[in-house]
C-alpha cells in the first residue's frame, strides 16, 4: 500500500492569547517533531508566531487524522511546567489543514519559515 498525503496544519493558541514565546518555541518544536515522528508523520516544517502555529508533515498511511484534533492537546504538555503563565495554556478549538502536492512542499516550508517576517504585513486575523 503506497499513501503520500502531504498537510499544512494550522491552529492557535486559545483566545490567541501570545503563549508561544521565544524562550519555550525550540524546545516546543522538537516535542511536536517528536510526537509526530512516533505517528510515522515526519514533519517537513514546523514554526510560527506567539499565537499559532503552523506544520507541513506527511500524514502516515496508518494513523488517521487524530493527530490535528486529539494529539493536539499533548503539543502543550510538556510545557506547563514553565511557569505560571502557562499552566492555563490551551489550543483554540479547532484547525485549518490543507492538503498539498509535491511540488508545492518547498514554498510551504518557506512560508512557514518567513512566518514572523510574513506576519509583519498581515496579521493573523487578517489572513
């Protein structure tokens, strides 16, 4: 059996209030590479801004979807333990997911890469 779906999550934090500061991103980013790697979802990017965050993975032929709505709430997990400001964290209900093609992996991770630059023209409410 062969399936190659490539997706772009988006989702935000609750309220979209700024949790994803710089301080906590990196070790944030490895923990969701980490859990997806044990999906058999390697992520191709991952990045975002203070309030959403954005992953180009390649859904794996044998774990559903769960990974955008259950496994979303163990993308924070880790974290809680940072300080008090975020033992309330949580994620928006909901999510964007966008399928793409081959060939359009390059310009998502570079999208997703340039987020805080691209962010600076638009917000995230005006995309």
């Amino acid at each position: 059996s062969l399936a190659r779906i490539i997706v772009h999550l988006v989702f935000s934090t609750k309220y979209r209030k700024p949790l994803i500061r710089s301080e906590i991103e990196k070790e944030l980013y490895a923990y969701i590479v980490a859990l997806c790697a044990k999906r058999d979802c390697p992520v191709h990017e991952i990045g975002g801004m203070p309030d959403h965050l954005h992953i180009c993975f390649t859904l794996s032929r044998t774990y559903p979807f769960l990974i955008c709505g259950k496994d979303k709430g163990r993308f924070f997990q880790m974290d809680k333990n940072k300080g008090n400001e975020y033992r309330a964290f949580a994620w928006q209900n909901g999510y964007g997911a966008f399928s793409l093609g081959q060939s359009q992996i390059s310009a998502v991770k570079n999208y997703i890469k340039n987020q805080k630059q691209h962010h600076v023209r638009q917000t995230f409410q005006e995309e």
